[in-house]
C-alpha cells in the first residue's frame, strides 16, 4: 500500500499507468464516483481498498483528466496552481456552445433582463431538454436524471463548461424577486445566459448552486 499526493495536471489514467493498475480498481479504491474529475492536494491511495473523499468540495482545485480544450479555453489556465479542468464533458461542452450562442442572440454582452429565458433556450438546443422557471426557479426544474446538484465553489465552476449556476437573489431590482440564472464557458471567469457576463461574481449575489449535466 501506498499514498500519493495529486499534483496540479494529474489525471487518474496517467496515475494508473505510472503506478500499474487500472483507472477502475483506483476509482474503487478511493471511492471516485467520476473517474474524470481529481483534486489536487488530495491524497491517492495505491493498493488497498479504503475511502477517501473526492466529492466536489473543500475548496480545492478540480482537474479534469483528458479531454480536449473546451468552449472559450477552457484550458489550463487560472486557480490557486495555474491549472483549470480541461475540458469538461462532452455535454457540458454542448452546452456552453449553445449557451454562448443563445446570449451572442439576445443581449450580446448586456443584460436584458430574460436570463433564465437564455438558460433554457441553451438547455433545449443542446440537451432537448424544456426547463421553466425563473432564476431562483430553475434549479428546481432541472430533470434530476439529466442534472445533479454539486457542491463547488464558484471559481471552480466557472473553469468546468456547461454547469448550471443559480442564485436565489442578486443585487437588482429584479434580482431581488426573480434571482439569476447562468451556464459556465470553462474559461475561468465568463457565464452565460440571455448575455455573456465576462466576469461573474458572487458580489450582491446570495443563494448559491451549481448543477452539473449527467452525462
């Protein structure tokens, strides 16, 4: 038995190969539900079954492992170790896509008020999927097969594209009764809903969550 240390741009199939075993007898071992997603600074354990937390929390640095560069980026770039997932998933990249084409159709880089209207539009053209509700709503009506709610912070998440992100009130007026609603590019800063916002934050914004596409 064993113990490692994830560094910043370890994914678990290089792991595997490094230390000769399999990516599923590691994902077993550490009880890794997504064989896609490590964190750095968490500790490996080689050789022996045992538990070990990986769930998507604590602050930590998410490292997406193979993948190709993702909608605007996406790469390794940004975070506390200069390294960001690279990619996401296919869906949440399918998502952004049609999440930064709904904005670039409505408000282009200015808000117009229709952020869950965006959402949506996104959610049905890549997932097929309809999702009502306002921006405190929405998250609500996500299909649970098709969404699941993790826990991470928003500087993570805005590195992973196509995750949902949700606040129950915002800063505005309308904010204030109707909350907001936005998807990840994967770029580290950017969102998008019926606008692009280029640099989201959680400044004025309470009640804060983030849904990840099933894939």
């Amino acid at each position: 038995m064993s113990n490692y240390r994830i560094r910043p741009g370890d994914t678990l199939s290089a792991l595997a190969q490094r230390f000769g075993t399999s990516v599923q007898k590691l994902a077993r071992d550490n009880n890794i539900s997504n064989p896609d997603l490590i964190y750095s600074g968490r500790t490996l354990r080689i050789g022996h079954s045992g538990r070990d937390g990986f769930d998507a929390g604590g602050g930590r640095q998410g490292l997406r492992g193979g993948g190709s560069r993702g909608v605007g980026g996406g790469g390794d770039v940004g975070g506390p170790m200069g390294v960001a997932p690279t990619g996401g998933t296919a869906t949440g990249r399918r998502l952004a896509e049609a999440a930064r084409a709904a904005a670039m159709g409505m408000g282009g880089y200015n808000s117009q008020g229709l952020c869950a209207t965006g959402v949506s539009r996104a959610i049905r053209n890549s997932m097929g999927i309809g999702v009502s509700g306002n921006g405190n709503q929405i998250d609500d009506n996500l299909p649970r097969d098709k969404f699941r709610q993790v826990d991470m912070s928003l500087e993570e998440a805005l590195k992973i594209p196509g995750l949902v992100l949700t606040w129950e009130r915002t800063s505005t007026a309308a904010g204030s009764i109707y909350g907001h609603t936005a998807i990840t590019l994967g770029d580290g800063h950017s969102s998008a809903s019926d606008f692009i916002e280029r640099n989201t934050t959680n400044s004025g914004r309470t009640g804060f969550k983030v849904f990840m596409p099933i894939e």
